[in-house]
C-alpha cells in the first residue's frame, strides 16, 4: 500500500485533477491520496479570516462567493470527463455521470461546506472575533473541499474512493494554527477509519493539514502541513511508500528562484532530507520527514506535470556519493531574525542558557541556529509574532537585541564528515560576503551561515558553482 499526497498545484483545476487520476489509477485500489487545498485557496481563506476580524464583512463575503464558484466550476467540469469512465465504476459511474451536476451529492455537499463558512464569518464579523482557533475553522475549508471533489472525480472514472473526514483520524493538541498531532490517537484512528476501506478495495481521499482536538474542534497543522498529514498516514497504516506529488521534478540542489541551473537529486537520506526541508528546501515540509523515519518508510518526491520523470527517493541511507566536496545540497530561507543576548556576568553561569531557551519555549518559538561566545549567545526565529513578548522576557537578566532581514544558508551532505577541510572551504568561497554568524553542527552534516537577506543570492551562487556543480554526480 503506497500514501500518495498531491499539492496544491495538482489539484488547482480540473486538468490537474485528471492528472492526478491517472496517477492514482495504477496504485489503486492499495493506496491513500492525501490533497492539499487547490492552488490559491489557503492563502484566500486567511484573507477571509482577516478580513472578518476587521469586521468587513462585504469584502469577506465576496471572497466566499468567489471560492464557492470556483470549486463548483471544477467539480462540474469534472462531473463530465472528457473520456468515458472505467469498467470499475460501471453503473453508478454512468447514473452519476447523467445525473445534473447540481443535484449531485458532491454539488451539495460543496454548498454545506460554503454554507456553513458563510454563516461562521457574519458570526465573527458581529463578534470581531480574530482568535488562531476560528482562522483554524475558516483555513480548513479548502482541505475539506479539495478532497471531497478529488474522491468523487477518483470514482467517476473508474477507481471506486470514499472522503475520508480528515478529523476523524487526526487528532491534535489545541495549538491552533500550528496544532501537534496526538500521534498514539491519530494513528490508531486511521487505522480504524481507513483500514475498513482499503480491504473493501476503495481508495480512501482525505484532506491534508486539517485535524481536529480531542474535542472535536477543527484545527490546523500550519502551512505544508498536508505532507505532515501524508507521512502520518502512511506511518500508521504501514506504507511501503510515501509520495509527494508536488510541481517540481524531486528536491533541488538549491532554490530555482535564486539559481539558474539547479539539479535534481536523485538519493537523499532522510538525515540530508530534514536538513534541507529544515533550512528552507520549499518542496518538502520539515515535519513531513519524522514519521517515515521511525517507521523507515521511504519517501518520494515527484512531478504530477511529469510523472514520467523519476523524482527524488529519500530513504535512511542515500547510498550514493553527493558532490566531490560531500556537499549534497544547499537551502536557504529568508525572513531571518537574529536574536543577540548578552550578559558579561551571567553567560558563563550555571542555568544561564536553560533560563534563556525556557523563554523561546515558553512563547512557542523555535530556534534554528545558534552560536556562543563569551559574554553573548545569539539565535535566529523565523517566526517573529512573540519576540517583542521573548525580548521583554529576556532584558530581565541581560541585554538584547534584534537584527531582521537575515537569511541563512545552510550546506547539506552525509559525505560532508569525511571532508575536514570543508567548513574552511565553505567560508573561503564567501570571501567579502559579511557574515553574521557560523554554525556546524555535531554530526557534521551541515554548515549553517547566517548573513544579510542582500547577499544572499550572491553567496548561494558561488557555493553552489563551487561545492555542487562543479564534479556532482546528483543528476
């Protein structure tokens, strides 16, 4: 049994819903589809809780009307494929297929999702109401959509699916917004709920990034939270594969908005994989990899525009050479904050750093890099919406202060160990670039530098000419 969750992009209107069949069609009936929301919708369904925490209401409604339309617009198309349905479906297939689109189940089950939308937003608009547990309500309506049109367009041509209510199998904890999965509850939850249907010979269609709490409340598990949800998935059913279905050909030796010829890499271990989704690598989200890990279920990250292509396979171990540096490949991500703590008294003291990562743990906040010297420690957030809460927690015992407009640039490898003189050929190649800090971690796999947002694209450049074109073996 394969997991095969499909992005935005692959469901984004009905010639990527068609593709999407018949990528499904060969796996079926031994498989899970995971969707994320259509192309766009997310981002719109945010704009919707904005705006009705700003009480306008016009504009929020609008907006509903809008992605109502839209979903209509590619369910009916795909109500009436362009080619006849399967032998699978036979009869009920063809009923559905003379049955006007309006006064079918999916049609109406689309207007209840758009309905009830509707009426939580005036409900809001009235209350001012703008807490992360009803943007968490309104953001799930694109997921809840999304794979209710995938499992009826699945069935209409020919491969028997079912929608699978994504809060009936994850549960999550009540940090909206960015809810964590109750992995022990969710796992035997889709093992209940989907289990029944794969030894029926149906496919089962849920919709990722949503769950909900112990209490039935809707919830989220942040942006790319529906890889997360592909992962958990095939981790509790016991996948042979998971597959990312994105719109790229696998994971990139760099980001292709910063770098002209990026490569494909063929192997990456999961160790490389985190790494990369982690410091930045868009195509994978960094929780995505964890399950698959503890359960050693290989991940593959493929094209829906490309099937044909064969994508990236992550698995434990790569076994097979990166670059002739051990530079597999290289992340980066702006919006970097870096965070300077200094104490001359206290930065040495016993406790000085638990006290000082009990306040990032406190309010939420993760921390990627962090470096160390005398009298200062200094990390970086990517997530600024508590610092000025971190700060004020943090001046009580020492002296602060914040830099933003940084990114990071983090070189990847499992060969990267076996070359000592690495991390000083790293930094060679960035003579003249000011960087703010410098970070290799334990295992070695990584060099992480931290350096304004400005210099970025330059610095990428010249690392990835030196380090992965020059003598890669990735592509």
């Amino acid at each position: 049994m394969i997991v095969l969750k499909f992005g935005g992009t692959s469901v984004k209107n009905q010639a990527a819903i068609e593709r999407l069949i018949e990528i499904v069609r060969p796996a079926a009936p031994r498989a899970v589809v995971v969707v994320s929301a259509l192309a766009g919708v997310t981002d719109r369904l945010l704009g919707i809780a904005t705006a009705t925490a700003a009480g306008q209401a016009d504009e929020a409604m609008s907006s509903v009307a809008a992605l109502r339309a839209r979903h209509h617009g590619v369910a009916e198309r795909l109500h009436r494929p362009a080619f006849a349905p399967g032998p699978v479906a036979g009869a009920e297939a063809a009923a559905s297929i003379s049955t006007p689109y309006i006064a079918t189940p999916l049609a109406q089950e689309i207007d209840r999702e758009f309905d009830a939308l509707a009426e939580t937003v005036l409900a809001l608009v009235t209350l001012r109401e703008n807490s992360p547990r009803w943007a968490d309500a309104i953001a799930a309506t694109g997921e809840l959509v999304s794979s209710r049109i995938v499992a009826a367009a699945l069935t209409a041509h020919g491969v028997p699916a079912a929608w699978v209510d994504a809060r009936r199998v994850i549960v999550t904890d009540d940090e909206f917004s960015s809810a964590s999965p109750q992995m022990a509850e969710t796992m035997a939850a889709t093992r209940v709920v989907c289990g029944p249907l794969l030894d029926a010979g149906v496919v089962p269609v849920i919709g990722g990034f949503v769950g909900a709490t112990a209490r039935g409340i809707t919830s989220t598990l942040g942006r790319g939270g529906s890889d997360f949800t592909g992962a958990i998935v095939g981790a509790a059913l016991d996948a042979s594969e998971i597959q990312i279905w994105t719109d790229v050909d696998g994971m990139l030796t760099a980001d292709p908005r910063l770098i002209d010829d990026p490569q494909v890499v063929t192997h990456l271990s999961f160790a490389e994989a985190s790494e990369l989704a982690h410091f930045g690598a868009k195509v994978l989200h960094p929780a995505t990899i964890q399950p698959a890990v503890a359960r050693e279920i290989p991940v593959r990250i493929l094209n829906s525009n490309n099937p044909s292509a064969p994508g990236t396979l992550i698995t434990a171990n790569a076994q097979v050479p990166g670059s002739a540096s051990g530079v597999t490949a290289i992340a980066s991500k702006t919006g970097i904050t870096v965070v300077d703590v200094t104490s001359t008294r206290m930065v040495m003291a016993h406790g000085f750093l638990r006290r000082l990562f009990e306040v990032f743990e406190r309010h939420r906040t993760a921390v990627d890099v962090v470096t160390t010297s005398e009298a200062s420690v200094s990390v970086t957030v990517d997530d600024c919406r508590r610092l000025p809460l971190i700060m004020a927690e943090l001046s009580a015992f020492a002296d602060v202060s914040s830099e933003g407009d940084m990114a990071i640039i983090c070189a990847v490898g499992d060969q990267l160990p076996s070359n000592a003189a690495a991390a000083g050929e790293i930094l060679s190649a960035l003579r003249g670039v000011p960087l703010r800090m410098v970070s290799q971690a334990a295992s070695r796999r990584n060099v992480t530098i931290v350096l304004r947002a400005t210099d970025l694209r330059a610095a990428l450049s010249r690392l990835h000419d030196r380090f992965v074109i020059a003598g890669s073996s990735v592509s």
